[in-house]
C-alpha cells in the first residue's frame, strides 16, 4: 500500500518557484510540515530532485 502524498508539499513547493523567499522562511514552512534538518538539507543539496515523487514523501 502506497502512502498517501502529502498536498501541502506540493503548496509549498509551488508557493516556493513563484515566490522568492529567505532560506530561514523555507526552513521554517519545512519543518511545518514534519520535515526534518536532513530532508531539508537533502532537498537544498539537490538530493530530492533526483528521487521520485514516492521516495520524497516517505523520507
């Protein structure tokens, strides 16, 4: 059974490409959601644009 995704990842990253905002606020909306400093780190460092939707959400 697949997870469910999580809709207000994909707000966020929308909101983030239409929107410039300070890395302190992206870290912030991050851990909104339950992201942790790795996943951050991860997502900042290019990680997560080279997984697939499933991967990211189950991190």
């Amino acid at each position: 059974m697949t997870k469910r995704k999580q809709p207000e990842v994909f707000d966020l990253l929308f909101w983030l490409h239409n929107k410039e905002i300070s890395l302190a606020q992206f870290r912030a909306q991050m851990k909104d959601i339950g992201k942790t400093d790795e996943d951050i780190e991860a997502y900042l460092d290019g990680d997560a644009a080279n997984m697939d939707e499933e991967q990211l959400y189950d991190r």
